[in-house]
C-alpha cells in the first residue's frame, strides 16, 4: 500500500450530504472482479450525462478545470454511506485522488480508505467552507495535508487540525500490511482459539 | 463494572490490544457472497495466504444471480457469470461450505446466516457487505467491513476494531395496528438523521422492542447502518432461543445446554451507562414512507411533502431539494396517493416468511391495480419453499405479483434488471438512493404490507385503511 505522510493538490468541492457509494461508483460500473480501472465509473451517474456513450455534463465539478486533476475531494457530511463496496475506494484512488476531507464518513467507507492509502480527513463543517471558500475564489491553488501534524492547510495558509485513530494513521503513514502486522500477535490468537474452544465448542463446527 | 450488551460481546472477543487504540478482535463466523466475497478470497490467493478456520466461514450467492425460474451461472448483469464462476472456484478451494444455485439454503446472506443458525447470540459475524449488522436482531455482534478487511478477516480470524461508542434507542409503549419494525426504524432515521448513528453501536431496546418477533428485530437491526450506525443489536430473550433451537448449524445436546446458559447472560447491566441515549413512543409511530433520495427523507404515511424552505441548514435544504427534483415530488402534496408504477417486496430487509405472511394478508383476495408491475422475491429459498408449502405463493400471483427465486434482484441496479427510467417504485428493501434501483427509477421505502397496499391502490396507500383490525 502507498503510504500517506505529506500531500499538496488540487481541491474539488462536491459539498453534498450523504453521498453514498451507490453514487461514488455504480453497482453497474463494477463489471469485474478487479480493483483496477474503476476511476472511469467514479461518479459515473453525475459525470456523464449517457453513461453509455461516456459524453461528459460539462456542469459536473470532475468536468471542469482545474478540478479534473483534483487529488482531494472536499465533500458533505456522511460521506461513503450506504453499501461496503470497496470499489467507491478503489475508484477514488483510480481516478487519482489521495484524501477526502468531509464532516463525517460511512463507517465501513472510512475504514476501506485507511486500508487503500486514502486519507478521510474528518473536518467540522465550518472550517470545511473555509476551506471551500477558498477553493472557489482560487481554484488553482493547492490545498495541503500533513498526516504527522493532522493539518489541513488551505489556500490562504490557514491551518486546520483534525482527528485520527493511532492505529489507523500508522497504517497510512507506514503503508503497513495489516494482515501482517496482526499475523505478530499469532500466538495470542491461537492462545485464545484453544481456550474458546474449550469454554464455548458449539462455536467450533 | 456495569456494561452494555454489546461491551460484553466485544470483552469476550477481546484477543490482544494491539497497542493501537484498536482492540483485536475474535471472529466467530464470516459469510462471504459473490459480489464482494469473490475479490477478498483472489486478493488473498494472491498474497499467498490461506483461509484460516474455513469450517467457520460460509458463502452464498445472492447479489448478482438472477431470480427468475430456471436460472443459471448466466445472468442478465453484463460480466455477472464472472463473479459467480469466480467465486464459487475460490470458495471450493479454501473449503469453504458455500450456499449455490440450486442449493435448497441458497438465500440472501442476511436472511440465511440466521436462518440456518450459523449466525447465534453473543458471536462476532463479519460479512463484505453493509447489511451485517441485521443478525444482531439475534443478539450477535455483526458489522459490514470492506473486502480488504475480509481479507484479513479470513487469513488470521481477527479483526482490529477501534471500539464503538454505545447508544440505546427504546421504543417504550405497544406498537399500533399496521405498524412495522420497518416503520420504526424509519421513524428513528427520518428523526435523527442518516449520520445520526456514525460512530455508535446501537441496542435497540423497551418494551416495543421485546414484542417483536425476531425476524422483526432483524429487520430493525437490517437499518441500523442507514441510520449511520457501525451496528445495531437487540438482547436476545425466550424468543432469540426458540428461534434459534433446531436450526441446522446450531449446537444441540449438552453443546445447547452451554450455549443456552451463556445467552441467558447476554443483557445489558441496568445502571450500565451510555454515550447516547434515544427514547421514542412506540404507539405514536405510523406507517412510515420515504420521500426522498436518503433513508432520513421519511415521512407518516398520512404526511406533506416538506417544503426545503423550512429546512434552516443548508446543506439539508439543498439535499432536499435536489431529492424532490430527483423524485417529481412538489412540497406540500400529499404522499398518499402519489401515483406508482410498480411495487417490490423482497431484499435482506423485508422477505422473511413473517414478511411475505403480512403482505399475503393484505393481498388476499384482492389485485393490483392495473398496469402495476407487481414483484416478490423471496430472502432464501428456504423461505420460498415455506412459504409455498402454506400456499402464500397462490395468493401473490392471484393478486398479480410475480413471485421469483430467492437473490437481493432488484433492490439495486447492477446493470441487469432494473425498473425503468422515472418509474416510481414502492418498495420493502433499505436505501431508496438515486438510480439505486434503475437508472433515474424514484424509489419509496415502506414496510411489506404497506407496499401490499399501495400495489392494490396503485398509489401510496395507508395500510391502516386495507385490513380489519384485529380484535
């Protein structure tokens, strides 16, 4: 997995609440079972007005310059809500985009962005328009997150703090393999298989 | 200490901490499906890992296999073939025990995993797929993760979670005539949002909630992630217990005993404190029917249309008015009575044989009105074959319903079959989102009976107003 530590980019505002990953990537647009080439379906119902023909709605944010090499995508509360697809992730990271900043996030979402090298920066509405603001007076200019620090800083130079889980940002600052990293406390898991399986065997089939 | 239902699950689960703020969770059961589970067993091949414990793990397919008699690996979703072919392949190689075509417990992975009794009280169950959290109606610990997680769910049988704030949501007093777990879970989201849950498990308790059955609390539990919630979970009682007793992959003789004694420990301490608390008055919930394009844009059934000029936040006010443009809706009218094109009871969260009894009753004797296209998708085939064994198939396709092989269909669009384009759809299933259900289809969320009702009326009707009460 790339790791995530610094990132400067270009900002797109899609400041809609509960943009669901129905929305974020067609169930219609997962044709494979693959992880790769999704970013073409990204937003696929918004961004094209045929989705067969692929002609583009010139109005869509991704449409526009210079937000079509956006690397960060500023976006409403609950974010990623509805289905667990992981292909929403894998359709951001296609399509190149590094962190989602949003008042709040689909839970499972969240955690397949971790898990993917995508940062979900989780920022109180109001600084969120800040930021936007910003972006709209300025479209060009990057904004830049610091993992290390948790800062989003925007256009202006006004910096702003965010949370994150100790386990979920060492992931992303590491690019950590977590089915290896878990795979170091073995002993302890198979210490607790042998025990559950004696206190509850009808678990055991 | 006190503790909550869902805290004491979790302790009993706890395998190490990995120094993380996470928690190494054990994981009891994992249920993998032909949509999501497909990539988690490639992905894990490819990183030469193995399947840890597959005894424990099981498979089915449900998303992309089509419902119609007959069926087979071809499927009307363009490229659905690969991911049942790929799937089943995995799955035979890990040994993992996999419900199939044709298989008589093929089903929907939420219908089946209790109906089988793979999923039981006080277990953890993980599933790559949002609606998981459904079986904590049995008093489970079960949440949705992604297939990267799956992975690593089947590779080492754990899972690092960050613990999840606790809530408790109580329905006190006794539900009315007509009124549906359906209904109250609606109720809760339309009240306090579809981000009202982020970051909470929920129980879901009081004395509306011990009298619903348990494929109800299924169906409560089923919604809980609309409502943004990591899970939802109901205290299992004499109810959960008989439910569960008999079931195929359910342990029997002195193993039910055991089992038995330690569910009867599952509940909640009463001075154990939550985050967030949640009180809602049961009897004054009515049939709740949504509107909109988000599971929170609900309304009762005898209910306006809001108007976005009263919503005072902005981003609500313009979700809502992209909603209504979405929908053809206007602000004002009446819901009842819009008129629909088609009616669907089916989906993970509504088509348990209590489900497809409750709409048999409103249907009974009557049809759809005209030029309805009238659907019934039975969760699993074994609610299928029971439900045909007491002649509720007669009673669909008498008033007009199709009644079709078990499988999610059409509760999303995945480039097969689908409604058409600004149809309006009333519908049993869970996420009523732009294009869920066909490109441009307007979809309303109600309960079983009342889509039975509004497919009659060929309007959005109020159930109350189809059966007799009951004496």
């Amino acid at each position: 997995m790339e790791p995530f530590v610094h990132h400067s980019g270009i900002a797109a505002p899609l400041l809609r609440i509960n943009i669901d990953t129905d929305a974020i990537i067609p169930s219609r647009e997962m044709k494979r079972v693959s992880k790769k080439g999704l970013g073409e379906g990204l937003f696929a119902n918004w961004r094209y007005r045929d989705v067969a023909t692929r002609e583009e709605d010139p109005e869509f944010v991704l449409n526009r310059e210079p937000f079509r090499h956006a690397t960060i995508l500023l976006a409403g509360e609950n974010f990623g809500c509805g289905s667990s697809r992981e292909h929403a992730v894998w359709a951001l990271k296609d399509f190149g985009f590094r962190a989602v900043i949003a008042p709040g996030f689909g839970s499972i979402f969240y955690g397949n962005c971790v898990r993917n090298g995508i940062l979900p920066v989780r920022l109180a509405e109001p600084d969120l328009e800040a930021i936007a603001l910003h972006v709209d007076a300025e479209p060009s200019q990057q904004v830049t997150i610091d993992l290390p620090a948790q800062t989003v800083t925007d256009a202006a130079g006004a910096d702003y703090p965010f949370d994150i889980g100790a386990g979920d940002k060492e992931m992303l600052l590491e690019g950590l393999d977590p089915i290896a990293k878990t795979m170091q406390l073995d002993e302890q898991i198979l210490a607790f298989r042998e025990r559950d399986r004696a206190a509850r065997p009808w678990i055991y089939l | 200490m006190a503790r909550t239902l869902a805290e004491k699950i979790w302790s009993q689960h706890a395998v190490a901490d990995p120094g993380d703020g996470t928690t190494l969770l054990y994981i009891d059961r994992i249920f993998l499906h032909e949509r999501t589970g497909s990539i988690a067993l490639q992905g894990l091949e490819a990183a030469g890992r193995s399947v840890r414990d597959p005894e424990q793990v099981f498979c089915t397919m449900d998303h992309i296999v089509d419902t119609f008699p007959g069926r087979s690996d071809i499927t009307i979703m363009p490229g659905g073939t690969e991911f049942i072919t790929a799937t089943r392949a995995a799955a035979t190689d890990a040994g993992i025990r996999t419900f199939d075509i044709g298989d008589p417990s093929q089903g929907i992975v939420h219908v089946v995993s209790p109906e089988l009794g793979i999923a039981l009280p006080g277990v953890t169950l993980v599933c790559p797929d949002s609606h998981t959290g459904t079986v904590g109606g049995l008093g489970a610990l079960a949440w949705g993760i992604g297939s990267t997680e799956a992975e690593h769910a089947l590779a080492t049988k754990t899972l690092a979670v960050a613990k999840p704030k606790q809530m408790r949501v109580t329905y006190s007093g006794q539900l009315p005539f007509g009124v549906t777990a359906k209904d109250m879970i609606l109720a809760l989201i339309g009240r306090h949002t579809a981000s009202g849950g982020i970051g909470y498990v929920v129980e879901f308790a009081g004395e509306a909630v011990r009298a619903l059955d348990v494929e109800a609390r299924l169906t409560l539990c089923n919604m809980a992630v609309e409502f943004g919630a990591w899970s939802g979970i109901v205290a299992p009682d004499e109810k959960t217990f008989e439910y569960v007793r008999g079931r195929p992959y359910a342990p029997t003789g002195e193993d039910w005993d055991e089992a038995l004694a330690h569910w009867r420990s599952l509940a909640t301490d009463e001075d154990a404190a939550f985050d967030r608390e949640i009180e809602l008055d049961a009897a004054a919930i009515v049939p709740q029917v949504t509107w909109g394009t988000s599971p929170q844009h609900e309304l009762p059934v005898d209910g306006a249309i809001p108007d976005p000029a009263g919503e005072a936040d902005t981003s609500r006010r313009k979700a809502m008015e992209r909603a209504l443009d979405y929908m053809a809706l206007a602000p004002g009218r009446a819901l009842a009575g819009t008129p629909i094109d088609a009616a669907f009871i089916g989906s993970c969260t509504n088509s348990r044989l209590s489900d497809l009894r409750a709409a048999a009753e409103v249907l009974r004797g009557r049809h759809v009105a005209d030029g309805i296209r009238a659907i019934c998708v039975p969760g699993s085939s074994r609610v299928k074959a029971a439900a045909e064994a007491e002649g509720l198939d007669r009673v669909f396709t008498a008033a007009g319903f199709e009644w079709r092989e078990s499988g999610c269909s059409m509760c999303f669009f995945a480039g097969g079959e689908h409604f058409g384009r600004e149809e309006r759809v009333i519908t049993s299933t869970n996420r009523n989102f732009e294009n869920r259900q066909g490109p441009g289809t307007r979809s309303h969320l109600a309960s079983p009976t009342t889509v039975a009702a509004s497919a009659i009326a060929g309007r959005i009707a109020d159930v109350r107003e189809f059966a007799p009460e009951e004496v």
